[in-house]
C-alpha cells in the first residue's frame, strides 16, 4: 500500500512524515532510532496499514526534518515529546500505539508516562519498545554516540552502503533491496559531493547536554499502557537485568509488560521480517479489541 510524504510544523520546526492507511480511524505511530530517519519503518507501517493509519516521522535533525537552531536545548526528550505532542493534535490523533525503535522507544515512554507532556497521558493505548528500556548500558551508549557523532563521507553510494551494512550489522537480516532502501533513504550530498548519513551530527549533544536524558525509570512507572519489549537477543545496549527490572515494576508490577527476546539481532531488530512483524501486529491488534487478530505476515525471509 503506497504512503504519503506530509510536513507538519512542531514547535515551531519543521517536522517530516510518512502516511500510511489513511483510510483508517486506528492510528499507530512509528518512531525511529538515534541516528536513523523513519523510512526504516516502511516495511512494518505497509504491513499494519490494511488495518491502521501509520505515522512514521523524522524527528528533528534527521531525515527530511528541519535542523535544529537550538542544539543544546532542543536535542533532548522533553523537547521531542513536545514535538510529538503537537503531531498528535496537528494530525487530529485523539489515541495511537506507538511503536518505538532505541530512541522512539525511550521517547515513547517519555510520552506514555505523561510526566514531561501531560498533553499526551492516556493518549498512547500500547507501547512496543524495540531494543530500548529505561537502562541503557553505559559502554553501548558511549559506543552509539561515537559512531553517531562523527558520521563519515564516503565518494559513493555503494561505499555509503557498504558501511551501513557494517554499522547495523545487528540489526539482522535484510534483503539486498531492503540494504539499498537504508542507504537511499538516510543519505545526504556534502558542498563537495561526497555522501553522508542524513542527520544532524549535533544531535549528539542529547548526550552532552543531559547525560542522564535515557534515565527513565520515573517515567515507566507512570505508564498505565500495556507494553511489549522486544529486546534483541545480542543487544549490548538493552541489558537483561533491564528487562526483567521492567517486569517488576511499573506497568510489570501490574501485569502489563512482557518481554521477547529477537533471535539473531543486536541492537536492534529491523522489523523487517514476518516473525517480527506478526509479533507486533498481534500486540497491538490485542489491545484494539474491536479488531480481528491479524493475518501473518507474507514478507520475504521466514
């Protein structure tokens, strides 16, 4: 099902976005990673969009999303949920499940927790967490920021390509057109032509600016929605002693969170592949119970 390409303004910034199933009153938000822009949810927005509208932005400073003029200030969840915030009522979203990968995962508990922006308490019916939790390890996190804010240049595209293929190597399986659909759509010309990943490398400056910005513990035990966790089974950045804290608190104390492990991944899975999509086209469909569950899943890889 093809999508549409949306801007919307945000406190003020321009924000990017793709649509999915507009025909559809049930919404799901899809959020990307750090360093990553939110193309990488086409596959599992085509997959839910027979059933849902999809919304998959670009937050500020990626994508084809406004920079921002206020790094050290902006860069930062409490400003991303205010974006957020201001995308629900711009896009008339009365209630959506969020689906968040890494960073849209912490953002998503930022914003289901309803502690930074009361606007969106109770607005978020279900929360999946893709490789992300309210503890992060430290030496991963030094790691991604690394990487993430010292992007290199390469002369071509197959170069761009190559090193994408080496970066999220653990990420799991793609196709070759699902590596090339990464590259095209997260790349950027420099004044000299060289190519780049296309994001703001002051972005970074969340972990200068507020160091302790991922520490969420508060804000998980303020969520009310049920959650699913998927952790990939060879994350260095979402710890086990993390999931199972999650399972003894908050929304875990009360019997709403479960936890699933994603064979063959790192940080973090693709959701790319049919046993990854099912699991949370599932969840969601059982927490929109006027929905039939959901038929499997028919992409390619099994």
């Amino acid at each position: 099902m093809p999508c549409s390409s949306r801007y919307a303004t945000c406190a003020g910034r321009e924000i990017h976005y793709t649509e999915w199933g507009t025909q559809h009153a049930p919404t799901v938000v899809a959020w990307h990673g750090l360093a990553r822009t939110g193309r990488d949810m086409d596959d599992l927005a085509a997959h839910l969009s027979t059933r849902f509208r999809v919304i998959c932005p670009d937050l500020l400073g990626r994508g084809l999303s406004q920079w921002s003029p206020d790094p050290g200030n902006e860069y930062q969840l409490s400003f991303y949920a205010q974006l957020a915030a201001d995308l629900f009522e711009q896009l008339d979203i009365v209630r959506a499940h969020w689906v968040g990968t890494s960073m849209g995962g912490a953002l998503g508990i930022v914003c289901a927790g309803g502690l930074l922006q009361p606007r969106l308490k109770g607005r978020i019916q279900s929360l999946v967490l893709n490789d992300n939790a309210p503890r992060l390890a430290a030496a991963a996190v030094e790691r991604i920021r690394a990487y993430a804010g010292n992007p290199p240049a390469f002369d071509t595209m197959l170069q761009l390509e190559a090193f994408y293929r080496q970066v999220y190597k653990p990420f799991g399986w793609l196709s070759d057109a699902q590596w090339r659909r990464l590259a095209e759509s997260s790349a950027r010309r420099l004044p000299d032509g060289r190519v780049t990943p296309h994001y703001d490398p002051a972005m970074v400056r969340q972990f200068i600016d507020h160091p302790h910005d991922y520490d969420l513990w508060e804000h998980y035990d303020a969520i009310e929605a049920p959650v699913l966790c998927l952790r990939g089974a060879d994350s260095d950045l979402v710890l086990p002693d993390a999931t199972q804290e999650m399972l003894r608190r908050g929304p875990g104390a009360r019997g709403l969170a479960r936890v699933v492990e994603v064979p063959g991944c790192g940080h973090a899975p693709a959701l790319n592949v049919p046993a990854q999509l099912d699991l949370v086209a599932a969840f969601i469909a059982q927490h929109q119970p006027e929905l039939p569950l959901p038929a499997a899943a028919t992409a390619s890889r099994p």
